[in-house]
C-alpha cells in the first residue's frame, strides 16, 4: 500500500504495520539508494537530479530513520526492502548504499541475490568486522550518553572523527546538521529489535557474485580502510576504487567526483 501527503510524499505500509517514506523518479533499470546510520534519504540529494536521468531510481528512509516508522516489535531490514521493490516492480535492482547503507546492500545480495543487479559499496560498515578498539569506545560513549541526554549522543556522532572531512566543507556540513538534528535518536537508547543475518556477512563474501564496486575515501577511518579492502579481496566479481581527498561521505564531499564513478559501474553492469 502506498499512502501520499499532500506534499506528494509517498509512504509505504509494511505488512506488520511499519511505514517507508519513500520517493521513486526516471526510467529505465531500477536503482535504489540506502543511506547511513543516524542520517536519511535526503543524503543522496547530489546524486537525484543526475541518477534519475538514466535509472528508475528509489530512495527510502530506512526504518527507524527519517521519516519511516520507529520499530515496534521485530523485523528485518531486508525483509522491509524486499516488499518496497516488489511492490514497486523494481526486482532486480542496483544497489548503492553507504556505510550502514552498504551493510544492507551486503545483506540484501547475500539473502536474495536474485533480486540483486550490481553493487556499489561506499565506505560500506561489514556484518562480522571486527572494530577497532577506538571506534567501539566512541560508540559506546553515544550510546551511553543516549541513555538519558538523546541531544548529547547527537553531538557526539556530529563530532565524530568519521565527519571530519565533510566538517571543512561548510555545505556539508550544513547537510549533515539538518539530517542527524532531525534523527529520533531512538537507537541510541533503545534495543533494536531489527532481524539479522545468522551468519556474519563477513564470513561468505566468496559467495556474493554480483558486480561490485567498492569505494572508499582516502581520508575515511582505518576501520573503513580495512572493510573496503576486504570487501574487493574475498568478493570474486569487486573493485576497489579509493578517493581522494574526501572521507566516509564522498556522495556529498566530491559529488563531481562521485557521480561519474558511480554511473559508468551501473552503466559497465548493462553491459
């Protein structure tokens, strides 16, 4: 079911209840954007007046995230995109997903490769990795601080080093602001009761064989470093391509960069 406001937003019904704020533009192959944690679809923005020209493109606001449902019992990110792209027509698709947004794009070949056309992985976060001591005390700082003070882990996750280069690009940065300012906060102070994959990602990459390309920012965390290439050394049909000069949002740092990149893979994948 779809439901539309009457600033044409367009919401998706779940069969468990849970709603998708979703927008859908172009012709052609299907094309579906995920974003990170803590931000929301508006993040693909650089990416929408171009992409749309060439692909059938979708972006939706993950559960939990922008404007979609906070969880109110279990359910699986896959499973939530699986039922939009159905209901849409838009099987098989493109995949391009970022950090969390990546993670899902992982999940979603592994679980239904079927549904997959190719991937592009941005500084994607891995099911399995095994994080850094600094990136899993930092974390652990916003959660507890989310436990009582929801505007205080906000900060937190602003201030990470993580946005640090897209902090120096005053436009970005402004983004970023707007985006996590009007996140709920919800994961940091309650148990998601999301559904994961039974075995980490990480261990059956092998077994993922659409075309991948993975990129990953220069300036980005050595945690991210050491996904990007593990993801282009175990994944059989993935390259990697490293950026330069941004970090861990290179879709909204160096769009003049980011764009061309990304059309000729999808375009190398109709091939």
């Amino acid at each position: 079911m779809t439901l539309i406001n009457g600033d044409g937003e367009r919401r998706f019904q779940c069969e468990d209840g849970g709603r998708l704020r979703y927008s859908i533009a172009g012709k052609g192959d299907s094309l579906v954007f995920l974003h990170g944690f803590g931000l929301d679809s508006s993040m693909w923005d650089p990416q929408w007046p171009i992409f749309t020209k060439h692909y059938r493109s979708i972006r939706y606001d993950l559960r939990g995230y922008g404007a979609s449902s906070l969880p109110a019992g279990p359910y699986s990110h896959v499973d939530d995109f699986i039922a939009l792209t159905h209901f849409l027509k838009a099987q098989p698709a493109h995949l391009v997903g970022l950090s969390l947004g990546g993670r899902l794009a992982l999940r979603i070949a592994a679980q239904a490769p079927h549904i997959v056309r190719s991937l592009t992985l941005i500084d994607a976060a891995l099911d399995g990795h095994a994080w850094s001591e600094d990136w899993s005390e930092r974390w652990q700082e916003m959660v507890t601080a989310g436990k009582t003070d929801v505007n205080r882990a906000k900060s937190l996750w602003l201030q990470h080093d993580l946005f640090a280069p897209a902090r120096t690009r005053p436009a970005v940065a402004e983004a970023l602001e707007a985006m996590v300012r009007g996140y709920s906060g919800w994961h940091f102070h309650s148990d998601d009761p999301g559904v994961g994959p039974t075995t980490p990602v990480a261990e059956i990459l092998s077994t993922i064989r659409v075309p991948t390309l993975v990129i990953v920012g220069a300036l980005d965390l050595p945690d991210f470093q050491a996904i990007a290439q593990r993801l282009a050394n175990e994944m059989p049909r993935a390259s990697l391509k490293i950026v330069p000069n941004v970090g861990h949002m290179p879709n909204l740092e160096d769009s003049h960069q980011f764009n061309p990149l990304v059309l000729r893979h999808l375009a190398s994948c109709a091939a």
